[in-house]
C-alpha cells in the first residue's frame, strides 16, 4: 500500500505540473486571438474572461490524458533514472504490477475526462456560442473604444469617436467610412463627420444614431465627381439587434440529445469521439507505463520524443477517423473503435515484449552455458 500511494502520488504529481503548464500554453494562445478579436471590435472585452471560462472544460478533457501520458514518462522515468524501479523489482515489482497499479490513477483521470466529455464540455461549448450569437448582434455601439478606428460590418464600415460617455449614448468627434457595396461591386464612399453624435431608442425599438453639426461626403476617392452635405442634424437608422438562441455546433450537443435523438452520422460520430476520451487514457497509461522504462546510463528523455510521436499518431488517426464517420466513409458499427484497438495492441505488445525479450535472453544464455 506504500509502495501504491508512493508511486500515485509521483503520476498525479507531475500529471498536475505538466496539465497546468500545457493549460497555459494553450489558453494563452486562444486569449491572444480573442483580444485581437475585442481589439478590431468583434467581442466585447468585457466577456474575455467569460469566454475562456467556457472554453476551459473543452481544453481540459483533451489535456488530461496528455498530462497523464506524459506525467507517468516522467515520474516513472525520473524512478528509473534514481534506481529506484531497480530497487522495488528487487522486492518483486514485476511490469504487470507497476501497470496495475498505475490504472488506478489512470481510472481517476478518466473519470474526470468522461464527466468533461460528457457534461462540462458540451454546457460550456453551448454557452460559449450563445454567448457568440450576442457578440454577433451588437453594434458597433457596444463595442466602440473612444480614441480608435474599428473596423466593422465586414470590414465595408469604420467608425470612429473622439470622446464617449459610459452609458454609450453621446458621442464627441464622430467619424464614420462606409463602402457602397452592391452584388459585390464598389459604388464609392460615404464619409459622415459630426462633431456631436447621440443614440436614440425609440418606443418602438428602433435605434438610430443622430449626428449634429457636420458634414457627409459621397464619391469615390481620386475623381472629381463627388458631394457635399452640410447638416445640423442627420439620423440615420441603426440596424436591429438579433439575438439568434440557435446553438449548431456539434461540441454543443448535450449527451442526452446524442442518446435519445434521431441517429445520424454527425450524431453517432460525436458520440463516439465522447466515448473515446475517457477509453484513450486507459489506453495511453497501458503504453506509457513500458515505455518509461529506461536504463540510468541513456537518460530519462531517450524515449520520450518517439512516445510523444506515437500519441500525436493515436490522437490524428482519431480524429480522422471521426471525421470519415461523419462523412459516411466508416460504417457507424466500426466507427473510431478500429484505431482504440489497434492501440492496445500496441500497449499489450510493449507490455509484453521486455518481459519476453529477457526470457528469450535468458533461455540464449542457458544454452550457450550447455553447450560451452
């Protein structure tokens, strides 16, 4: 039981260490993305931390079982290194016991990753586009930072204020560049500049921006033909906000729905692809724990690199195979469960084959003594 606890708490350990290190490194990639989108005035920089939130059991349930591969590399390897594994087979460790042993944090992990998979991960995914769906419908009000040119309206719009007051209503130093795009084709430019601006919301739910004092410039840039409009007051209807409540992202699906709704391709492939998570760690922890064994002379890092390789090829073919299930390439009955038996081929082979290798050496050695 010692010896059980001892060698848990080394996998959990480095698992915790290496899990919230590769968090990091991917959240901060996607924080990047999601500020240069609230900084071109697509997201509300208000709902960063939000969205990331939502993304967090997502990124968890795929870094979990990468944490542990790579915890049990490097805890097992660090014990090897130290003598320590040569020590506790002295005492009758064999691999199979080392491997039975290290399951049950594996079964723990896994646990953690199907309750991701199944429950955290989809509520957060569907939070995450509704919360989407409303960034969509903003105006350029919503998101408009006084002192800097937004792009909006994809990209045939910029607007730009000098001054604005918190309730986002007056504006001061309007500046505003529409493209004339019709069937895809440039009518010129429309320019408003207004040195005062307000948003007005009618009774009825119109919003319009009312601009004073300023002029609108229409034309196109290097010709002649343009004009001139000097106004004290110009309204100019502002879009309706619409709020769409419909979620189409397949990560969004709640298990429950996957179950019990009508069966389709998309439907089966989701599903399976859940399943699969919580079965990859069971299996990655049956070729991690032999690939850890490394002789003290070679170092820790020998065998990591090709491990890391033969995960990355798991994960790939996975997600290939979930992709030829959803266009109707696998029959749904073979579905990903081909590549998850491969693997454990795999794993049971590197169980097996030091063991095996030892005693083919050993029974080498007795005859070669016989015959000597």
């Amino acid at each position: 039981m010692i010896v059980f606890r001892y060698l848990s708490r080394e996998v959990l350990v480095t698992l915790s260490a290496v899990s919230a290190v590769l968090l990091v490194i991917i959240m901060s990639g996607r924080f990047i993305k999601y500020l240069a989108q609230a900084a071109s005035g697509a997201l509300d920089p208000g709902v960063l931390f939000l969205i990331m939130g939502f993304r967090l059991p997502g990124f968890l349930q795929l870094i979990l079982p990468l944490g542990l591969f790579l915890g049990i590399l490097l805890a097992y390897g660090r014990l090897y290194l130290e003598s320590e594994m040569t020590v506790l087979a002295a005492t009758g460790m064999s691999q199979q016991r080392l491997l039975w042993m290290t399951l049950a944090p594996a079964a723990l992990v896994s646990l953690l990753v199907a309750w991701l998979s199944f429950s955290l991960a989809p509520q957060g995914a569907n939070q995450f586009q509704l919360l989407l769906n409303k960034q969509d419908a903003m105006t350029e009000f919503d998101t408009l930072v006084p002192g800097r040119f937004q792009l909006l309206r994809d990209g045939s719009r910029v607007t730009y204020t000098e001054t604005m007051t918190d309730d986002r209503i007056n504006l001061g130093g309007v500046f505003i560049s529409e493209k004339k795009l019709e069937e895809k084709k440039d009518h010129g430019i429309t320019v408003l500049v207004g040195e005062k601006g307000r948003q007005e919301i009618r009774p009825d739910g119109n919003r319009y921006l009312i601009l004073e004092n300023g002029y609108r410039y229409d034309g196109n840039p290097g010709q002649a033909d343009y004009r001139v409009i000097k106004y004290d007051t110009y309204g100019a209807l502002l879009p309706k906000p619409d709020i769409s409540d419909e979620v189409t992202d397949r990560d969004a699906i709640p298990t429950s729905e996957l179950l019990s709704g009508e069966p389709s391709l998309r439907n089966s492939a989701e599903l399976q692809w859940r399943l699969s998570l919580p079965i990859l760690v069971f299996i990655v922890t049956l070729i991690a724990v032999p690939l850890s064994r490394v002789n003290p002379r070679q170092g820790r890092f020998l065998k990591l690199l090709p491990a890391i390789l033969l995960y990355m090829a798991y994960l790939t073919i996975l997600i290939a195979a979930r992709s030829a299930l959803e266009k109707g390439k696998t029959p749904p009955l073979l579905g990903l469960w081909w590549v998850h038996a491969i693997f454990l081929l795999i794993g049971v082979a590197l169980v097996y084959w030091e063991p095996l290798r030892l005693k083919m050496a050993s029974r080498r050695s007795a005859s070669e003594v016989a015959h000597g």
